[in-house]
C-alpha cells in the first residue's frame, strides 16, 4: 500500500502500483488512491480513514494503456470516467519494451515520457489535455468507439471499438 511522504499533506490522493499479468505477460496496474468522501468531510486522514482506490493505468512491455478519470473532489463527477464513451487510450510502443514501473516514482517517470498533448501527473487525471477536447468530442460521435490507439504512423483507423489515430510521437506539439 502506498502511503504519501512525511511532507505530503495527508488529504492528497496518493499513487498505488500493484503487479500481476495480463494474457500470460506481466504488468503493473496504476490506482489513483484518495481519501473517502466519507472521511474527507470527517477531517479523517488517519490510518482508520476510508480510501477510493480508482484504476489509472496499465502497463505492459508492449502498451500503456490509460483509463482518465474525473479528479476534481467537490464534483459531481468525481472518479468517474473523464469522457462520455471514451473509456481507454492506449499507447503502443512499436521499438523497444515500456518499462514495467515497480513503484510509483517509476511509473510517474513513465508518464514523464509521453508526448506533450498528455497529462503526465497523475494527481491531475490520466488522459488528453484539455486543449486537445476537439479530437476527443470527434471521436466520440463515432458509434461503439471506447478506446483510442495512438501508435506511430500517420494513419487513421477504425476498428470494432477502438479507434486509432497513428501520431509522430516525435513532435512535441500533439498528443
């Protein structure tokens, strides 16, 4: 279980890593993990205190794949899914292996690689930013699609649920 640092203030969601596999292979799986809302309004951030343990992430050595969340506590949407039909954006890596994060500062520095369209603080929610909402709101009109795949190339495609809009994971301007 993951506890926050000594100066941390004990109110702040915290990053949890646990292991284990996906289809035979190894993985990490990233919660975004806070005090209830029950104990929040108490004041109760001791070791008796209630947490919400929400999915962030997993990472495989072959994908990172994020599930975004609404973080804000005092919204009616808190720890809900960010977007209304898009559950899931996974990032495929075509080279090399993704390293499997075995803490939470490996995982943080994961995300500190991702392109620079992407959250990369998980304490701010997984996912798009804001900027980018255009292309989240498009590929939403599209029927049945929950998941977007954003591989290297420069195409686009659909496929059953997921749609995958390949990307130049080496300009810094887009996601």
């Amino acid at each position: 279980m993951a506890t926050p640092p000594p100066t941390a203030n004990p109110f702040d969601p915290v990053l949890e890593i646990e292991h284990g596999t996906i289809d035979g292979k190894a993985c990490a799986h990233a919660y975004y993990v806070a005090i209830s809302e029950k104990s929040y309004k108490a004041g109760d951030s001791g070791p008796g205190a209630t947490r919400d343990k929400v999915p962030l992430a997993t990472v495989t050595e072959d994908a990172l794949r994020m599930f975004p969340i609404h973080i804000r506590r005092d919204a009616h949407d808190y720890r809900t899914p960010k977007y209304d039909q898009l559950k899931t954006i996974t990032i495929p890596l075509d080279d090399d292996e993704w390293p499997i994060p075995d803490s939470p500062e490996a995982f943080e520095k994961l995300l500190s690689t991702l392109p620079a369209g992407f959250s990369k603080q998980f304490q701010y929610g997984l996912g798009l930013k804001w900027e980018y909402r255009y292309l989240v709101n498009a590929i939403e009109r599209v029927p049945g699609i929950d998941e977007l795949a954003l591989p290297r190339g420069d195409q686009v495609t659909i496929s059953a649920r997921v749609y995958s809009l390949e990307i130049r994971r080496s300009d810094k301007s887009s996601p």
